[in-house]
C-alpha cells in the first residue's frame, strides 16, 4: 500500500477466543481449514448474535407495537432496545434518529425519495463521486429521471484518492444533496467526509455517507463526521441479513414525506385523511425485521465487548501486512493504494481472469470475491473488468494473509 498511514499500534486481540465465537469459522471447504476474506460482501456472525436471534424467536416473538399482551411487550422492548444500541454505537443524540430499513441500500433510496425529490427540480444537481456502489448512483439516476435533476460525478486519482479541488469546485448553488461512501468497497479508500460535508453545507446542500464498510471497521460519530445521513447495514456489521439503519438529524426526519405506506406509520386513517405517526415509526411501514433488530443490537454488543478502536487498530494490522506480501506474487496489481485505506485490497493478476482467481483460492479454501462489486465505474476508471478482493474482518489473522498469498502461488504456478 504506497504511502499508507500508520495508525495506533494493533492492540492485541485474543483473536482464537474471538474466532471460537464464530461456529462457521470451524469447517474445512475443499479439505482445507477456511479462511474467510469475503466480510465486505458480508460477515459472518457471532454465537451471541445467532442466540439472540434464537431466543428471541423461542420465547418472545410477536410483534411489535401492536399488542398489550406479555409476549408483544417483550418483542417491543427487545426491539426498541435495539434502536438504542444502535443510536449509542453511531454516536446519535436520541433514538428518534435510528430507522430500521433493510439495509443502506433501502435506507439511500429512502433518502433519495423522501427527502431529496420534494426538494429539487429541472437543473438542480446532485454530487457523488466516481468511487460510488451502485446503490449510491441507481437511486440518484431514478430520482434525476423523476425531477429533470442532473447527477455530477465528482473525479478520482490513479491512487483511487477522491480529486478533492475538482470536487469542491463541483459544488455550486444548484448542489442541492451531496451523497458519498465513506469506505470504499472496491479500493478501500476513507474518504474526508467531514471536508466534503463542510463545504456542501457551505453552499446550503444535504449530505448523506455510505457507511456500508466503515461501520463495521471504525468508530462511528455521525456528529463529527458532520452529516446529515449515514446508511448503515447489519449484515456486513455482524449482524444479520435483511436489516439496517439510516441514522438522520431529527429535525430533517421531522420535515420528510413518508418512504412507504401501511401499518405503524400512521397515527389515525380515515378514507378522507391519514396523520402520519411521529419518527422514526413514521418510515417503518408494516411488520418490521424485529428479530433482525434485536441480533443487529446483540451485533453492536459483540463490538462493543470488543472494542472498535481495538478492531480497527487489528484490520489495519492486516491490511499492511497484506500490502507486503501480496506484491511477492508476480503481476500482482493492487488496484487503490489510497494513503487513508482499511478493510480491503482489490487486484488484479496479469493475464489471469479474476474469477479463475477465485476458483483456484476456493479449492485452497480461501473465500475471497471476485467481479466489479457493485461498482463499475470505479473498474471502468481503472480501465479493469474486475478485481480480486480480499476484505477483512475482525476474526481474520495474519496466518490467514499467509493462506491467500500462498493460493495465488498456485495460481501463478497454474497459469505460468
Ligand atoms: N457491498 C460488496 O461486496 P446492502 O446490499 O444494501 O447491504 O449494501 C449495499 C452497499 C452500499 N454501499 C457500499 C459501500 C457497499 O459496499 C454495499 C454492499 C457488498 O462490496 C455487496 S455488493
């Protein structure tokens, strides 16, 4: 990794006691102990997360908000203490500011329609950056198509660096919404978020953080990474599938239109008139993801036993050690060698696809993805197909860095 930041020294995590708390850790996959490099796809989840999730389906389900009887009681609480962990795990002032979505992916688009299209018309931009998931670019292009606003698309460096001059420079009074990820999923590149933030809100424009990877890797206080949104989700956060957060400032939530109809998010329908419940019920129509929630909160538990500042200090441990050895494999490209990175190293293996990469490393027992990542502008911008990504998470070891360079040994001895 050229240039890469040294940050506070890995504090030593007990890392075989962490790794016993992931039953799927302990299985061999084409007769070899696995080693599991996919976390930015989504991470596995500890005992305490599966139990969670367990016991909350064996003792307490019903659902929530609806019911004066014991077993809905307990599911309410068990969900709404859940909303608290993650207001506390995000640094949020109250919970009112925690919606439960299905993952960053609804939580972006929640924004893109509630707030953003009431506030926009013909010629009004909206600024993201060339590194985006598709989730932060589709539901822009659909509002754009909707309002006749225009998607600006602010540049990148070689190193995968966002060009901040040039995108400060794209930030004008028709900027209405500024939507950028904070980690990038397909070159591991932090973002200055509070910089981009400062100046969109210079020129009175929203903005919202893709926290899809950072979450998981970094301690997370939306007040001084001074957004207005941050999208998070469980899955890659040790939590379960299917569920989400979009944290928001209280009085944005206050002043936006509803995401969705239907149950909980009304206070009183008639067929002439619906009032709207109060935030955040107010964007969580129908049944929610209750047992979801309540492993997402048992989630931010694990973490915090751990420590982010802990896990973060480890990944980064790794992500060096990665960045020494995996140019001992010749051709090896590392594609974003930003000087602020975490979590992840993409690359790519001259003259070798990335997917017969992967095929190779999965008879070794290596789990790693391959392809664009949902994110093809950034393989376009590198003039790439796709990449091999290897993500960590917080059970992984420098041993299992060991196991990955050695796979693509083979897949150098393989392909010549
Ligand atoms: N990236 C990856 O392998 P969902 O699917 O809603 O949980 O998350 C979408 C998303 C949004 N932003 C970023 C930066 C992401 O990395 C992702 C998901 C996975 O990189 C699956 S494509």
């Amino acid at each position: 990794m050229s240039g890469a930041t040294a940050r506070t020294p890995a504090h030593a995590l007990d890392i075989e006691r962490i790794r016993a708390d992931f039953p799927i850790l302990n299985q061999d996959i084409n007769s070899h102990p696995l080693v599991f490099l996919d976390n930015a796809a989504s991470s596995q989840k500890p005992r305490s997360v599966i139990d969670a999730i367990s016991s909350y389906y064996q003792r307490d389900h019903a659902n929530v908000h609806r019911g004066v009887h014991t077993l809905s009681q307990r599911a309410t609480d068990a969900y709404e203490a859940a909303r608290s962990k993650l207001a506390g795990f995000l640094g949020a002032t109250s919970d009112k500011e925690v919606v439960f979505t299905r993952g960053t992916t609804e939580a972006i688009n929640l924004v893109a329609y509630s707030f953003v299209e009431p506030r926009v018309g013909k010629g009004d931009e909206i600024l993201i950056t060339t590194m985006e998931h598709h989730s932060n670019i589709v539901p822009w292009q659909l509002l754009c198509e909707r309002t006749g606003a225009v998607l600006k698309v602010a540049p990148i460096n070689d190193d995968g660096e966002i060009k901040l001059d040039e995108m400060f420079a794209m930030i004008g009074p028709r900027t209405k919404f500024v939507s950028v990820v904070h980690l990038s999923n397909a070159l591991g590149t932090i973002n200055p978020v509070r910089r981009i933030a400062d100046a969109a809100h210079a020129a009175g424009a929203f903005v919202l953080v893709d926290g899809a990877q950072s979450a998981p890797r970094m301690r997370i206080n939306v007040a001084a990474l001074g957004a207005d949104f941050f999208a998070l989700s469980g899955h890659k956060t040790y939590a379960p599938t299917g569920i989400g957060v979009l944290w928001g400032k209280a009085e944005l939530f206050d002043e936006m239109r509803p995401y969705q109809g239907g149950g909980e998010m009304i206070l009183s329908v008639t067929f002439e008139k619906t009032v709207f419940n109060e935030v955040p019920a107010k964007f969580e129509a129908g049944t929610p993801h209750i047992a979801g929630a309540i492993g997402f909160g048992a989630a931010v538990d694990y973490i915090e036993s751990i420590g982010i500042d802990a896990i973060e200090a480890h990944e980064h441990d790794l992500l060096l050690y990665a960045a020494d050895r995996l140019p001992e494999i010749a051709g090896l490209r590392i594609i974003g060698c930003a000087r602020e990175k975490a979590g992840v190293h993409s690359f790519v293996l001259d003259g070798i696809h990335p997917h017969d990469v992967g095929t190779i490393l999965d008879n070794e027992g290596v789990a790693i993805r391959t392809g664009h990542h949902c994110a093809q502008p950034v393989m376009q911008r590198f003039g790439i197909a796709a990449t091999v990504r290897a993500s960590f998470g917080l059970y992984n070891t420098r041993a299992e860095v060991d196991r990955l360079v050695a796979g693509l040994g083979k897949v150098r001895e393989i392909f010549g």
